[in-house]
C-alpha cells in the first residue's frame, strides 16, 4: 500500500510540474502576443500627415483627393502605422478607390489592404458607432415635428460623413452628405479644453443655436461626432406667432406614445410626488 502511494505520488508530482509550467509558458505567451500586438497597434491619425486626402473647396466642403491616396499607399507600404493605415483603407472602401486606382496602383493597394487587415475595418468602425446611431435615433424621434434636428458624423470619411439623422427637413441634410472642416476645428477645441456647445450660426436668413458633441476612440482619436441643431426662427417666428401655434407646439412636445409604472424620481421626490409636488420647481 506505501509502495503505491509512493508510485502515485512520484507520477503526480512531475505531471503536476509540467502542466503548471505549460500553462506558464502559454501565459507568458500570450501576455508577450498581446503586447506585441500592442505595440504593432500604434501610430497617429491619418489628418496628421500632409498627405491626409481630403481637401476643401471654395465653400470648405471636402473633396476626396486621389492623388494623396497614392501617396498615402506608398508609404504607409514603407513606414508602418497601423491607425493611420487602417484609417486610409476605411477612406478608401468609402470612396470607391478600387475603380479609380490604375491597375499597378491597385495591386499595391491590395498589399496595404491585407498588410493592415482591411477586411476587418469598416465592420469594426460600424459596430463601434452602432449605439451612437440608436442615441441619435431615439433622441431624434422624441422631438419630432419641433424644428429639432440631430444626426450622427463618421469622421473617418468626411466627404460622406453624415451616417444617422432625424429631423433632417431643419437643415435639408441627409445620411451620405459630408461635413465642412469639422475635423480640423473639433481638434482645435480639443487642444484648447473647449466644448462647442449652445453656439449660434448664421446662415443667410437662418438662425440655429447649436451643440456638438465629439467621439472619441483610443486607437484612432476623434472618429464621429453628435450635432443638435435647434431652428431659431422656426420657434420665434411660427411656434410663438399665435397663443394657438404655441400651444399645438407644447401639446405635440408633451406628446407620448405609450404610458408605463416606473418610478424615475429619488426617495425624497417620490414622497413629495405623493403629497401632491407636480414638478422640479414647485416646492410644498
């Protein structure tokens, strides 16, 4: 009976010993590949380079450059930069380069594509922003018919980077329009610590009082950003001419679709609520 509790112990132990140091060795694998992947994973912004391409027209709409591209192909075939490289290719896919490029220029396009793994690109920058686009979606269907429009920029390919809007009749837009120097002047701000919020434009004969909100990524930096913008003109000019159109405008802002048995409000609040409190302002 010793002998064998001896033999089994002299077989455990050793096998004991080489699966801890297998898994050892797997961890210290693994750990060292997602480094390293780490590490291939970095680089700066595409707009950083001088041969971003994008550039503005006299109404400072961008306009996709294709001659950029190319150069933007050649040395990023040289000089690794995953974010950047990966940003072009986004660039690219949108903007159809496959039936402008020449044949040789395609060829070297197709070894960047699979150098930095372009298949994975558009689906990754969809999915990132797919809860953006519901926000914008909901938030946007709550205000309907109030002059409110709010919509979703994928700023990875400003020519057309307007990718979810509700509301549009506010500004004529569309999803698939592009943006002006957004990019350019959201980094600014960026750099500055300011937020572009409750600012006012001027257009012709429009007014809006405006807020945008930028998305940033950790990879990739500014990637999108979120625009409210309100019609300054609609309300003081339609919405306030008569004590009727005033009031259709609050009947169709209070307006809901379904009525549930929630409670939203804090303890406090809810006992006040009970006591007949009928709102934020009202204190009894």
């Amino acid at each position: 009976m010793i002998v064998l509790e001896d033999l089994g112990h002299s077989i455990v132990v050793p096998v004991l010993s080489e699966v801890i140091v297998s898994l050892l060795l797997f961890a210290d694998g693994f750990f060292i590949g997602k480094y390293r992947e780490k590490i291939k994973m970095r680089g700066k912004n595409l707009d950083e380079y001088d041969f971003y391409p994008f550039e503005t027209d006299r109404n400072n709409f961008p306009q996709f450059n294709l001659k950029d591209f190319r150069l933007a192909i050649h040395y990023f075939l040289k000089n690794k930069d995953h974010v950047a490289a990966r940003q072009l290719i986004f660039i690219g896919e949108q903007n159809n380069v496959r039936h402008q490029l020449e044949s040789t220029e395609l060829k070297q396009y197709e070894k960047l594509f699979k150098t930095y793994r372009g298949s994975e690109i558009i689906d990754d920058n969809n999915e990132f922003l797919e809860n953006y686009n519901r926000i914008v979606r909901l938030i946007g269907q709550t205000f309907r018919h109030m002059g409110i429009e709010i919509l979703l920029h994928n700023l990875t390919n400003p020519s057309r980077s307007v990718v979810e809007i509700e509301n549009g009749e506010v500004t004529g837009r569309k999803a698939g329009v592009g943006t002006t120097i957004l990019v350019l002047d959201l980094k600014k701000r960026k750099a500055l610590n300011e937020d572009k919020l409750n600012y006012e434009l001027n257009i012709g004969s429009r007014k809006f009082k405006c807020t945008t909100i930028p998305v940033f990524r950790r990879d990739y930096g500014l990637i999108g950003a979120v625009y409210i913008n309100i019609d300054i003109n609609y309300i003081t000019e339609d919405v306030m001419k008569t004590k009727q159109t005033l009031e259709d405008f609050f009947k169709n802002y209070c307006k809901t679709d379904m009525v549930l048995d929630e409670n939203i409000l804090s303890k406090e609040e809810y006992e006040k609520a009970l006591k007949g409190k009928k709102h934020w302002k009202e204190d009894r």
